[in-house]
DNA sequence: AATGAATGAGGATTCATTCAT
DNA sequence: AATGAATGAATCCTCATTCAT
C-alpha cells in the first residue's frame, strides 16, 4: 500500500499550486495566507503543518519554478541540426514556456524583488541563471568549433545572450506591446546571432 | 519671498532620499514609515504633510528615478564623433550611472514589481523604457544613414540593445560576479555593435 | 505648562492598574491583551506603544509590586520602641498590607511562577527578599545590641523569621481557612520571637 | 493476564515522567503537548488516549507530586527517639526529598498559582499540607506531653514549623545562594525548635 | 492501542494613518 | 508647518484537540 507514503507531497503541491496563483493574482505581499487557504481548499492548520511560514512557502515556490531541467538541457547539447537551429528552438521554447505560464511572469519581479533580502530565493536564481548561461557557452562553443560561428569570444556572446533574453522579459511586462515577441522579440534575438555567424 | 517654495521642496527631497535609502534596504513592503521617519530626521507629522500615503512617497520616488533627461538625449543626437562612439559614450555613462547609484539599484526590481500593480508606477516606466528606446533608434538611423551600420531593422537592433542593457541589470543584481561591468558587460554590447557595423 | 509633561508616566500606571486587574481577576495566561485594553479604556494601539509586549507589561508590574520601600526600612531602624515591638509592628504592617490588596495576592505565585523563566522578574522578586531579610537581620541585631535578645545567630533568625512569613502566605492562597492572620499567623510568628528573647 | 494493565499503568507513568520535566523546564504554559509527546517519546494520539486533555495531565501530576505518605507518617509517630529527634529526621527527609527532585521543584510554584484557578489541584495541595501540619502537630503534642516541649501552643507552634519550611523553599528558589540548606536552612528550623524546648 | 495528519478558533502583534495641540 | 501620541483594522501564526486509518 503505497498509496500513502506521498499524501505529504500530494499536499506540499497542492498548496504551492494554490499558492502560486495567489500569488500571481495579488503579489506576495497583497496575499493572505487565508486566501492561499481557501484556494487550496485545505485549512489554516494543514497549511502550516507543511510550511511553517509564508516564506517558506514563497521560497519553496520559488525552487520549483526556478528548477533546472539538466535532461533538456544536455538533450540539447546532443542534438541534431546546426547550433544555430538549436538556439533558435532553444529561444522559441523558452518564449513558448514564458507565455504558456503567462500569469505567473508577473510573480517573477516579486521573487527577484525578494531574492535581495531572502539569499534562499537569491540561490534558486542564481543557479537558474547559471545553467541557462552554461548551456549557452556549450552551445557557442559547439558552434565555433564547427565553423558555424566566428572565434568570438564564447563567454561574452552567451551573457550577451541571455541579457538579451531577460532583458525582453523585463520590458516586455513593463511594456507588453513593445515586445512582439513573434515578430520584434525574434528579430532582436537573430541579430545578435547573425552578428556571431561566419560569413 | 520664493524661499518657502524651496524649504518645502528641500523637505520632499529629504524625505525622498530618507525613503529610497530604506527601500533600498529593506524592500518597500518591509521598510515602515518609521523607518522613514528616522532616517530623514523629520517627524511622522512632517512625512505626512508633504505625502498622503506610502504609496505616494514610492511614486514621487519612481518618478524621480525614472525620469528622462530630455536635454541630454537630444545632446548626444546633435554630437560629434561616430555614431558607435556615441553608443559607446551612452553605454558607458549609463553603467557609471548604475555604479554611482549602486546601493539604490536594488530598488529597480521593487519598483518592476510594483509597476504590475500600481498603473501610475507602470507609466513612468515605461515612458523612461521607451525613451532610452527611442534614443537608440534614433541613433541606430543616424548610423545607417552615414553608413556607418549596415542597414539592419534599426528598431529590432534597438530593442535588443536595450533589452541586452536591461538584462546585464538583472543578472547582475542576482548574481554581482556574473557581471563584471568593466570586462563581460562591456564586450557583450559590443558584440551587439560590432554585428551592426558595415564591414 | 508641564501639564504634559508626564502624560506618558500617567498612561503607563493606566495600563498597569488595568493589567493588575486583569491578571488579579484570570491569571496571566488568561488574561487576553483585549481584555487589559478595555479594562484600560485606552485602545490596542496605546497599549503597544508604552509597552511592547505582553511580557513587558508582567515584568513592569512586578518591578512595581516588588519596588522596595527604603524610607520605611530606614525609619523603622531608627523608630522608637523595643526591637520586639517593631518586629510586631513590621510584621503587623505587612499582614496588613497583604489584606488590602489581597485580590492582587493571587497573582504572587504568577509570578513566582513566571520569575522562574524570566529572570528580569526573578530580580525584582530576589531584591524585595534580600530588602526584607536585610532589614530583619538589622533589627535583631539591634536586639541582641540591646540586650533584648540572646546572642542568636542573628542571620537564621532573619531567615526563619521571613520564611515563615512568606511560608504563612503560601499557606493561605492554598488554604485561607488554614491561616487566620489575626490569631493563629500571629500566634506562630510571635513564637518565633519568643524564643528570640532575653529570659 | 493482569500484565496489560501494567501496560496502561507503565504508559500513563511514562508520559506523567515526561509531562513533568517538560512542565519543570518551560512552565505550564509555555510547554507544548508536542513537547510532552516527543519527550515522551510516544505519538499524539497516545497521549490523549491516557489523558483527555492537557488540564488531566496536570492535575494527574499535581495528585502524584502531593500524594501524602500515611505509612511514613505513622510510622514516626510511633518511631524510636525523642521527639526533637524526629522532628529533625523528618525535616531532613524531607529537604533530602527537595534535592533529590531539585529539577521538578520549579513546578511547584506552576502549581501553586494553577491552584488558585483549578480546583481539583488545590485539593490535593491543601491535603498535602494539611497532613504534613497534622503530623506535626501530633508530633509536637507528643513532645509537650513527654515534658520534652514547653507547653506551647501545639497548633501555633506547627503552624510556624510548616510555614518556616514553605518559605525557605519559596526563597530558595527565587534565591538559591540566599538558602544554604545545610547551613541556614537548618539552623532557621533548629532556632524555632529550640524555642519550643523545656528549659 | 496506536498513529500523526488535519483542524480552526483564538490571540498577540504590527503599522499605516489620523489629529489634537 | 510641525509634532508624536493615539488608533484599530488587519494579519500571521499557534496549539490543544480530533479522528480516519
């Protein structure tokens, strides 16, 4: 009987889930923990007995949504297809994720807003951050070695990259019709990619 | 007698500046109006005879933060020198103006968290976000007019240009090693610059 | 106009005559901070600012309760009178006392008690003791000075002579019919002294 | 099989055993059942099946802490000895006794001020003191008749006997260093004893 | 007998804001 | 203009107790 062994995480998800869309709806600080109560439609007591406080909660959030996903990763430092294929999809599912869980984008300023006074949050970022730009640094490399792209500087073009990529977002949210991102976001993103193509 | 005008403007400033040095410690939601108090000095009394509530005390503090320098934008238009020279220049003083202001800029995420709630925040913004935009395309033009550039989508070159600035901000607020202005920041742009420049 | 002057020394002996009440009527545990807010007819907001917590308003209180007299212990040192007389009176007096607040008695062992845990309690509590037994010693021996009494060990009799005292009062709260002060306490007390004297 | 009923008996015991030195550590209120059952050793759920509620728990102690000895008490008024004698065998039993517990003593004032609001454990301290004061008073009857005692005030004289050692333990546990047992204590109780002596 | 997850009423405390002076 | 004492609604969290298994 296994069924029981994972009530507890069974419940833990339940209450991040609720929690998430609190949050997303309110922000952190706007959120009760009442209504992270109603919408899990568990009690005040369950709810801590599996958190025991609000930031604990945000900071459990914010590990899950800012988990690593080394499979995808490595899948794609395998994969078929020119590297610059590959950042394009690369880029292009990162858009696609960000605008499939577009409610919850807006919660991503509160936890950057958070990661400077809570380092628990602060980490769960940074290792974000940083696999996103490993991978990108393998995947220049790839491309410099074979002669897709010009010997430029692997490092600089990757935190290029991704600057460019946050950087979008950040608008984007301050500014949504600003950022196309079919259509201006793209392009923004190739220019630079061209920019490393071998002519 | 214009010397009252000035003691009640010297008295926002004041406690603009207590607020920002606060907020930039502690985070809006948990700096009080206490804090305020103290670090500027003045009574609670006072605060509330220049500022109704702490929401307005964050706006006059957004709108001081992100207000455009018109003057100057419309300078360095006019300026001599090459058009990649002047990118440079605008680069370099935007990154000297985010290190004189260090402290502070941890407020920026604040202030992006609070844009998605508060519309008056949002606006100015926003109209600093397109202003900066607007000054690079704007540049960008100049510089494929005078052949400078190649004749990229000034406006996709522009919007990756800010968003590569915006991003290295972020990364860097997460992550301070991630981003050293000086060497990684400085030769991601001008991976972006280069791609534009006619061979 | 120093009429303001000590508004704050008067509310705060509002909220502690509120709070003795309280604690008098339910015990400390009881006792809500609602209930010392109404008792007090200030609001909780009041009660916050001259106190900052609930264990705040209990140590006050006993550094009130215990506050030790020293003008009394000095004039009754130099008092005219046999020794014996004087350790009546003392003794006398100090029943005496017990009866008139003899709803706040109740909360002696509260304290006892809290002093236990706290120790800013337990020094109030330790120094109203060391008053009392200093005091008594003195006085015995200004008895076997005068020749009133044996050549006794002037410090166990100081101790017995306050610990049945206080010995007497446990008694009582547990047993009020057990002790009646004004026959059998006495009677037990001025044995004490009995065995003190000069034959 | 009467060996299950030990069980309940042995449960009962090992949780009254924890409940104590949890209630002996932290107070009765600031003790959590959750204390209890983890110092315990057993779950929740046992807990309350021995004892309904945390108040059972309490009283269970206060009437095993003042269980009276009959046997003991017989058993010295028909002892061996002069009465003297056994009055400072009893007294250095039970001072024996105290130090033995040292740990627990600090219960005792909970319980004295959880008397004055719950019945049931103020009967058990009221017989336990009233037994100890008969004893003494048959003890010190005993010794008027045997011409080893003035013809005091047997009642008076007991009443004296137990407050003396109620309150040096009152004292010594606000004050430990104020109350040398071996020294002032006994030599506070010797004092009073001798005053009772035929000359 | 035993477990421990679940409950929710209850309580201490905070803090933006007001207002008499 | 300036002060700072006063307010009380709002909120997080605790913890004794229950109950399905």
């Amino acid at each position: 009987m296994p069924r029981r062994q994972d009530v507890s995480e069974t419940r833990k998800n339940q209450i991040l889930d609720a929690a998430m869309a609190v949050f997303a709806r309110s922000g952190f600080h706007e959120a009760r923990m009442d209504d992270i109560v109603q919408e899990s439609g568990l009690s005040k007591g369950t709810l801590y007995w599996y958190f025991k406080s609000k930031e604990e909660i945000i900071t459990a959030i914010s590990q899950r949504l800012f988990a690593t996903d080394i499979e995808q990763v490595e899948g794609l430092l395998r994969a078929e297809g020119t590297v610059s294929e590959r950042l394009q999809q690369l880029i292009h599912d990162r858009i696609q994720g960000l605008q499939d869980m577009s409610g919850m984008v807006a919660i991503l300023f509160e936890f950057y807003a958070v990661a400077l006074h809570q380092d628990g949050v602060r980490q769960f970022i940074k290792a974000y951050f940083q696999n996103f730009h490993e991978l990108l640094v393998a995947l220049i490399e790839q491309g410099i070695e074979r002669k897709e792209f010009r010997p430029v500087d692997a490092l600089a073009a990757a935190t290029a990259l991704d600057a460019i990529f946050e950087g979008l977002i950040v608008r984007w949210l301050i500014d949504p019709e600003a950022v196309q991102w079919a259509s201006l976001g793209q392009a923004a993103i190739r220019l630079l990619l061209d920019g490393l193509k071998q002519e």
